[in-house]
C-alpha cells in the first residue's frame, strides 16, 4: 500500500488524520474519482482479489472495479490510515423483494466515535458513510437513505417516486478478503449475475452522475438527465477514457 499514489489516484489532498472528518471526505473522493465497472469480466480477465493486483489495477492503471475490488483496497488504505476496519458480507436486493446469498456483496464497517457504514463499491448509492446506529434518515444532498436493525442490518434508500426501497442487509461479522473469493467468481461467471450480462462504468459528480451502460450513456445533472447511444467500439472507447480515464 502506498498512501500517498492511493491518494493522488483519488484526488485527496486533506487531513490524513484517522477521524470521522478525514473519513468522510476520503469516501467522497473515492466516489468522484474511481469508477464503478465491470469492464474486465467482459474482456475475459480474471479478477483475482490480492491487494497488491488491486493496487496496480486501481491506482497504477486508473481503473475501477466492482465491490469486491473497490471496497477491498479502500479496506487497506484505511487500515494503512489507522482506521479500525472490517470486511462485511451482504446480500444485495432483488426486484422481487427477496435477498441474494452472502457474499453477494462487500461493504465496510468503521469503528470511530460512531460506527460508520463505508461503501465506495455499490455503484449509486451513498457518497458519504452512513451512521450505523441512526435510525432516522440521512440525508445527503437530495438523496435519503436510512438503517433498520432486525437482527440483521438493511440499508435502504429513498428513489424519486417516495418509495424506500432496499439495497442490502449484513450482519457485523468481519471476513478477510480471501472470504469473499467465491462470490467474486461466480459474479464474473455465472450467467445468472447481472455483472455477465451487460457492461458498466458509472462513477458520481459533483452534480450527479455519468453511467456507461453497453453502448447507452447516461449523464445526470441536477435533477435533469440526457442520453444517447454509441454507434462504434471506437465511440465507446473514447467515452471510457474522456468521462472516466479508462483506457483499455
């Protein structure tokens, strides 16, 4: 780990000291700068979680990646930084209001003052952590999303139309990396996992969103939102790199 290229990569130049502050702001970085993507499993890559691949894939390379990625490296810059961390194991939400299996997904628990729900690995969804023992809602900018305890903890957010809607539960188990390895592969192998069935590069702005969905691009910008579809790979190529530094 290299704190100081970690922190370039993300555009950090504040406090590095181990509070709630410094915390949130790195997390805000992160979700600015590094792109959530799929990219590898479609070009047939094997991702593989070991530290020191994400580190040269992430920071050396400026690329994304997707939870088990994004979240596994932030993990160790923490650590690095002197925050007390864990590894967290959750199921992600399905529209038919059932849960995937664990492992599904990996988030992050940070204990300061508070304990904070870290997440620089879900796509759209929260830029800052989240309070894990609030109950009410917590608001960011113009999106809401809010903690219930029911043995098991979910997060849910609040979508345009007022409906809250899930986005995932965990327990407060911790893992090591090397847990989550089986989820990793069956979501670059399994036909069933969304991450198999369509490319994506999305990453936030400082007034919303830009999303690369196949050939689809999406930009978001205070409330309103514009889209076109790419007609070549060149086209598409060329997006990657001028609205998220991607470059294959």
């Amino acid at each position: 780990m290299n704190v100081d290229a970690y922190l370039r990569r993300i555009g950090y130049g504040g406090s590095r000291r181990p509070d709630t502050g410094t915390l949130c702001n790195l997390h805000h970085a992160h979700m600015l700068s590094v792109p959530f993507e799929n990219l590898d499993i479609h070009l047939g890559r094997t991702i593989v979680l070991d530290e020191a691949l994400l580190f040269e894939k992430i920071v050396c390379r400026h690329r994304g990646g997707f939870c088990y990625e994004l979240n596994g490296l932030f993990a160790a810059l923490l650590r690095e930084m002197e925050y007390e961390v864990q590894r967290l194991s959750a199921s992600v939400a399905k529209s038919d209001g059932g849960f995937g299996p664990p492992f599904d997904h990996m988030a992050l628990l940070v204990h300061l003052d508070e304990r904070w729900l870290v997440d620089v690995g879900f796509g759209a969804s929260f830029r800052e952590p989240l309070r894990l023992d609030e109950r009410g809602e917590q608001v960011q900018g113009d999106e809401r999303y809010r903690i219930e305890d029911g043995g098991e903890y979910l997060v849910y957010q609040r979508y345009q139309d007022g409906e809250w809607r899930a986005q995932y539960r965990f327990t407060l188990e911790p893992y090591a990396l090397t847990d989550f390895a089986g989820g990793c592969h069956y979501h670059q192998t399994s036909p069933e996992s969304t991450f198999t069935r369509r490319r994506i590069c999305t990453r936030a702005t400082e007034e919303g969103r830009i999303t690369l969905s196949d050939m689809r691009f999406v930009a978001s910008q205070n409330g309103s939102r514009a889209e076109r579809i790419l007609q070549t790979d060149a086209e598409y190529r060329y997006a990657l790199y001028e609205h998220f530094g991607v470059e294959l």
